[in-house]
C-alpha cells in the first residue's frame, strides 16, 4: 500500500479526513480539507486518481470530514465556509 497518502496540490499542508474500501477493492480518501480531493488507490495497478468539485470543502481538523460506500458511489461531507461561496 505504500507508506503514505498522495496529497495532489505540490506543497500542500492538507490532512486526510476519513477512508473507506469499497466492494471492488478500492480504497478511497477524503484527502484535504479547503479544496480536497476524492483520491482512490487502484490496488491491482498501485495507482492514485484524484477527483474534485468546485465548492467541495470542509473545515480542516480531525474531526470533520467523512465519506461512505453505496455500490458504485462514494458520499462525502461537504461544509459551507470561509467565505467560499455556496455550491
């Protein structure tokens, strides 16, 4: 698995909030918090992809952020603040 989560943004000081294994095998992270990333291992290739959505954010600490499995879907939290303007 490697010993570490890809952060996709270079530099970036971001944290992972929450991952889950879907019924394929793939593991998918709630990875940052002001712009984050759905990002998913492909464990048969070892490979990262990152997907986003404009207004996506939530508040960066331990405590928020979370995301969820329903067959071919993944459900993530999703915050209103810091100005951003609502999605």
């Amino acid at each position: 698995l490697g010993s570490h989560i890809p952060v996709p943004v270079v530099g970036a000081a971001e944290r992972a909030h929450d991952l889950i294994l879907d019924d394929d095998g793939k593991l998918h992270v709630y990875n940052g918090s002001s712009n984050p990333d759905l990002s998913t291992l492909d464990r048969d290739s070892g490979t990262w992809s990152h997907q986003t959505m404009p207004g996506w954010s939530t508040c960066n600490s331990a405590y928020y952020g979370g995301i969820g499995v329903f067959e071919n879907y993944v459900f993530a939290t999703d915050m209103f603040g810091g100005g951003a303007a609502a999605p």
